[in-house]
C-alpha cells in the first residue's frame, strides 16, 4: 500500500512530505509556520543564506521580516519567486533540471555551479527525520544538491516540521550529527524528539 520502507532488519514508516509538492501544501500547515517563523530569526543582515525547495521553505519565504538584508542562494524556482519583491534580499537561483516533485534543479550543472560558493547559514529540508536513518529523502539527485549545500554551509539548519519527524525516505542525505541543529515545533512526537536527541541531533524549539 506504499506505507512502508524495507529497511535493513524490518520496515519504517515512510514520510507524508514524499508526496507531490502540491499536496506537501495542505500537510502541517501550522507546524510549518512555527518552524519558518523560527527559521527566519536565525537570519542576520549581510548574511549568505542557502535555501533549500520545499513547503517548509516557502513558508520560511514569508516569515523573513521587510528590513532585513541578505542574499539568498537557493535551486527552488518557488524559493527565487517568493522572495522576488522583498526590497532587501538579493536572490541568485542555480539552473539546471528541474526535478517535479520538489521543484527544484538537480543534476551535473546545478552542482558545478553551486562548486564555487559559501555561504554563512543552509535552511535545509528533508522528508524523513530518524533516529536510527538520519536525514532521508526521495530522490538520490536531491539528495545530492542537499549534500553540497551542506558541505558548503558554515550552519546547516533542519527544517523540521512535525510530519517528519520518526519517518524516513529512500536517500540518505547526511547524519544527524553533520547538521547544525533541527528546527521543531511543539506538535513533534515528544519521544521521537527524545530519540533524535539521544542520538546527537540538536534540537531548536520553534
């Protein structure tokens, strides 16, 4: 039925945030918001800021205050269009192929050109968040351009609103302990919390 994951010793529960992007639109809503309000005040002016694709990305979009100046880097058209009209963020979008589900570029030119550059802070998102599979997500391309923005992040923030939290995807993307901290809201299951703690994630409460 499409609700499991074949693991190494058993099965896991597989994420809501693996469906397409427009029904990832109406999936925890408020839990997103919480965590994109808290997102957003983690951004300082004059920072370089990594935005990942994604509903939770969208959402971080709106939260950034009108005064604040920064450049943002992201590979969602979505992300690039969002911020648009916001008079202090300068935005440049990586090109290449458009991968549907997330709306997002993927592929050898999004990566050559993401080679070059740095920035202060990665906003990051993922469909799966466990203790045990780390950060996951369902397509092995994106997977890769999630890596090489976080390789190239001073900070790497997880956005990490309640549907995904304890559920996991079918690409690895990093470890828990290669990110930053992870971005949750109080509509997170309390013990998957207490698990990703235990092993090592760093949790921000929105």
């Amino acid at each position: 039925e499409g609700r499991l994951i074949r693991v190494h010793g058993g099965a896991m529960p597989v994420s809501p945030a693996t469906q397409d992007f427009t029904a990832r639109r109406s999936v925890a809503n408020d839990s997103k918001r919480s965590v994109a309000a808290k997102a957003a005040s983690l951004v300082e002016s004059g920072q370089t800021v990594f935005i990942d694709g994604g509903t939770t990305s969208l959402a971080l979009c709106q939260s950034i205050p009108e005064g604040l100046r920064a450049q943002v880097i992201t590979h969602a058209p979505t992300v690039a269009v969002a911020l648009n009209d916001h008079p202090g963020i300068d935005v440049l979008l990586i090109g290449g192929r458009i991968y549907p589900h997330s709306v997002v570029t993927v592929g050898a030119v999004a990566l050559e050109q993401i080679d070059g550059m740095r920035a202060d802070v990665f906003f990051l998102g993922v469909s799966g968040i466990d203790a045990k599979a780390g950060l996951t997500t369902g397509d092995a391309e994106e997977a890769a351009m999630k890596r090489a923005f976080l390789q190239r992040a001073a900070e790497t923030y997880v956005l990490a609103s309640s549907e995904k939290i304890g559920t996991t995807a079918r690409f690895r993307v990093a470890p828990l302990i290669d990110v930053t901290a992870a971005i949750c809201d109080d509509s997170a299951d309390a013990e998957q919390l207490r698990l990703l703690a235990k092993a090592g994630l760093a949790i921000v409460a929105a």
